[in-house]
C-alpha cells in the first residue's frame, strides 16, 4: 500500500510538469486573449444592429422629405431626428449635409458643424445603397456608428449617423467573463477601464501594440494592446490579467508528491509497528 501511494505522488509530480509545460499559453496570456476577443465579439454586435437599425431609420419618409426642402432649418430637422431617437433608444443620432457637413445633432455636440468628408465611413456609405458600420472619436469617448446615405431618386440629399458608445458596463461583462481587465486609450488618455483603479497601468501603456507586460500595484501582469485602424486621434485597446504568484503553481507540483510520501512514510511506519 505504501508502495502504491508513493507511486501516485511521483505520478502525480510528473503528469503536473508535463502538463504545465504542454498547456499552451500560460492562464494570464490566455485571460488578455480572451478578453480581446469578447469585446471585439461585442461590438460587432453593436455594429451590425447599428447598421440594421440605420437602415431601418434611413427609410424614414418623414427624413428624406424634410432634407430635401432647400434650406431647411435646423430646428425642424432636429424635431425628426428626436422622435426617430425617442422611437429607437439611440444615444447619438445626426444628419450630414450632402458634402457630409454636421447639419443637425443629438447627443453628440462635439460634432456639430464638423466637416466629415474625409471619413472612411461616409465615403463608404456614399458608394453603397444600404448603412455601413464604423467606428469614429466623439471627445473622450471610442463611439460605433451606422451611416446611410438618404437618396431621392439617383440624388443623395444627406446622411443618417446612429452611434453607441463603447461604455465602462461593456468592459465590466468582459471582466466578469474571462478575468481580463480592459481599457480603451484615445491618444495618451484612459477614458474608460474596468477595473477602474487599474487605470494607472493602463495608462503607461498608451505607446504600446501587441503582447507585453506591466507591473502595477506590487504585481506583474501580462498585457495586450490593440491599435484600432484608420481612426484620427489614435485609439487603443488594452487589456490586462495578472500573473498567478509562483507559489501557488509550486504548490500544486509538490503539494500531492509530498503528501503521497509522507503518507507512504506513515503507512509503513504503521505496518512495521505491526510486526513488532
């Protein structure tokens, strides 16, 4: 019997550095990675209902006849586009001239009067009969927006933007779901991170893409940051997951081997109390 247990401790002993050394990316890298990918999953969510629900709102009669009324006011403009948000729940909701100029804006002042004819996303919208998804910089906040281009007959009278803002809550489920923390960094800033008072490392990271380390706290941490393409300021997305102390894994190496021989030890002791 003692045998037996001092057997299942050594194989216990070398299965676990077999296995620690076979597992493929260690669980804090595995945790960034993760986490990577279910906010990237999220807003694509985001993007295709913001598409869909632009498109939907884009074929609003009350919208197209009222931008093809020469010089319009904004106030009138405004009244539709505030019954069209109260009806969706959106927070950010916009007309473009037919040169892509703000004409009207809710919940986006920042925008108002911007001139948007360089966007990628408008330019797309511009070549394409349905809404188009993007993601744009509303002050200090990363937003993802729908933008349709509103035809009368083969003439574009302006744009429809819808926009969500990528919040705090969002980066909050990836946490809860793979144990990454998560940031987004508009140039050198951290506007948003969950946990918030990780804040700090995150923000030391505002110069960094790909995989990395950070220490923060009195702790190492594995980290991840992703540049977004093609947005003006520059946007990143970082994440973070914290290295598990090296003692917790020795302790799982050799917690069962020395348990298993002193077991074996005291099992033997016992069968030679025995024969005595």
């Amino acid at each position: 019997m003692a045998a037996l247990v001092a057997i299942f401790g050594v194989g216990w002993f070398v299965a676990a550095q077999r296995a620690l050394a076979s597992a493929g990316p260690p669980l804090e890298q595995r945790s960034v990675d993760e986490a990577a990918a279910v906010l990237q999953y999220h807003r694509q969510l985001i993007q295709a209902h913001l598409r869909a629900e632009c498109q939907l709102l884009s074929e609003d009669p009350r919208l197209k006849s009222t931008l093809s009324v020469p010089n319009i006011d904004e106030g009138t403009i405004s009244d539709v586009l505030n019954d069209l948000r109260t009806q969706s729940g959106l927070k950010l909701i916009a007309t473009l001239t037919p040169q892509a100029r703000v004409r009207a804006v809710l919940g986006g002042d920042q925008y108002r009067g911007l001139d948007l004819s360089t966007s990628s996303v408008v330019k797309e919208a511009a070549a394409n009969e349905g809404a188009v998804p993007g993601t744009w910089v509303a002050g200090d906040r990363l937003v993802d927006v729908g933008v349709a281009a509103l035809r009368v007959g083969d003439r574009i009278v302006g744009y429809l933007v819808i926009g969500a803002t990528l919040e705090a809550s969002a980066l909050e489920r990836v946490h809860a779901i793979t144990g990454g923390a998560a940031a987004v960094l508009i140039e050198r800033s951290v506007v948003v991170a969950h946990p918030p008072e990780l804040a700090p490392m995150f923000a030391s990271l505002s110069g960094a893409s790909g995989a990395g380390a950070a220490s923060f706290g009195g702790r190492e941490y594995a980290t991840k940051v992703e540049v977004l393409p093609g947005i003006v300021p520059p946007v990143r997305l970082a994440f973070a997951a914290p290295w598990p102390s090296s003692g917790s894994l020795t302790a799982l190496v050799w917690t069962p081997l020395a348990v298993s021989v002193l077991a074996a030890l005291a099992i033997a002791a016992r069968a030679l109390l025995r024969q005595g």
